[in-house]
C-alpha cells in the first residue's frame, strides 16, 4: 500500500515530465526538413500536417471522456489544437533561449528527442543507432545558420574551422550533456577533425536521399547524417 501511496503522490508526475510537452513537436520537427530532402517541400508539408492533424485528433479523443461527454467533439479538437499551439510555443521558446544564450557562429539548435533521432536514422541510413546516453542527456536538431547554408563553399576553410571549434567549445561550456544531429549534403569529417574534434565524438552516416537533391545547395554531394557527442 505504501508504494501505492507512493506513485500516487510523489510519484504521480516527475518535474522533467512536462518536456513531453515541447519534445512532443521537437520529434516531428526534425522529420520535416529531411522529408524535404528526400521528396521535396509540398509533399513534407502535406505529411507534416497531416501528422499534426493525427495527433490533435488522437489527443482530442483522449480528453473527450474525461469531460464526461459535456463538450461536442469538435469544441474537445479546439481544446487539443491550443494544447498543440502551445506545445510549438514553449519548443521555439527553448530554442530561442538555447541558441541566444550560446551565441554560435555557424549553426542552430532545435530541442528534440532520442525518438527523433533513431526514427531518423532508420529513415536515413536503414539503422539504430547505439548512443552513449545519460538521464540527463539531451538532443538537439542542429542545422547550419539560414544565411550560410548552401553558402559554405565560398567561406574560407580555416574560417569555417575556426567557427566550428567555436561552437563546439561553446557547447561544452554550456549545454551539458548531449547529442546534436543533423543531416546535410557533403562530409564535414575532415573539417571536425581538423577543428579538434576526436572521431570518437562524432558519428557520419551516409544516407540514402538521392545526390541529385543536394543541388538545392549549389552542390552535387551525397547527404550525410551526424551526430556530434557533448559530455562534461
């Protein structure tokens, strides 16, 4: 009975329980922008809403009998789409609060989820992927900047290099234990390396979205997924 007791009052609901709420669209998010690279914007949109819609609708016939059948089904849908609006709001505010306070050079965070991550890789590279993790380990969906993606070949390398290990040692600095993953066009290995990165901190996977989809960037690359390791 005492344990009872237990999981119905301390054990009830964890602090870290309510990152379910921003984790909830940080592990659709990072799905969209590779649909795009794999079948273009129009069909990842369609997708992506279309599992924003599942989802309201599935969260929506959760809560309607707990309401006692007093609200019609579609009021209990309006009520699940502010929960879901809500949701996209606390994640971008992570995500503000987490890229201004690292201030990097090259790239961006996104809050996301292991989930996202090992759906990722069996999207992208047909495999789970094994990963030194922490209960306090977090994921983040890392893209390079809007104004220099798809720009990095006119940079000067020794820049590019220098901005990299500024990141990285910004990330150490800050942001605890984690893992950055992203997916893009051309390997970045020697880069990493030569930034002061061991190849025991990172991982790169070659995917299987068509080369010819990397001239969006100006590049004609096969797409690779990575995953960069922070432990402090």
């Amino acid at each position: 009975m005492k344990l009872i007791l237990r999981h119905l009052t301390s054990g009830l609901i964890y602090a870290c329980s309510f990152r379910l709420i921003p984790a909830l669209v940080g592990t659709i998010v990072p799905f969209f922008w590779q649909l795009v690279n794999l079948y273009g914007t129009l069909p990842a949109v369609v997708l992506i809403i279309g599992v924003f819609q599942i989802l309201i609708t599935g969260l929506a016939a959760i809560i309607y009998p707990f309401l006692f059948f007093k609200l019609t089904f579609i009021e209990v849908y309006c009520l699940a789409a502010v929960f879901m609006v809500v949701a996209i709001i606390s994640w971008q505010v992570i995500n503000i609060y987490a890229n201004r306070r690292a201030g990097f050079k090259l790239v961006k965070l996104q809050f996301s989820t292991r989930t996202a991550l090992l759906l990722l890789g069996l999207l992208l590279s047909h495999r789970l992927i094994p990963l030194p993790v922490t209960p306090k380990t977090m994921f983040w969906d890392l893209h390079i900047k809007p104004h220099l993606a798809g720009q990095l070949k006119s940079k000067d390398r020794e820049e590019i290099i220098a901005a990299i290990r500024y990141d990285y040692q910004q990330a150490l600095n800050l942001m605890g234990d984690a893992i950055f993953f992203g997916c893009s066009p051309g390997s970045f290995k020697e880069l990493l390396i030569a930034a002061g990165l061991k190849e025991s901190q990172f991982v790169i996977m070659e995917t299987i979205i068509p080369v010819e989809h990397s001239s969006i960037f100006g590049l004609k690359q096969p797409f690779y997924l990575y995953l960069i390791f922070i432990s402090t």
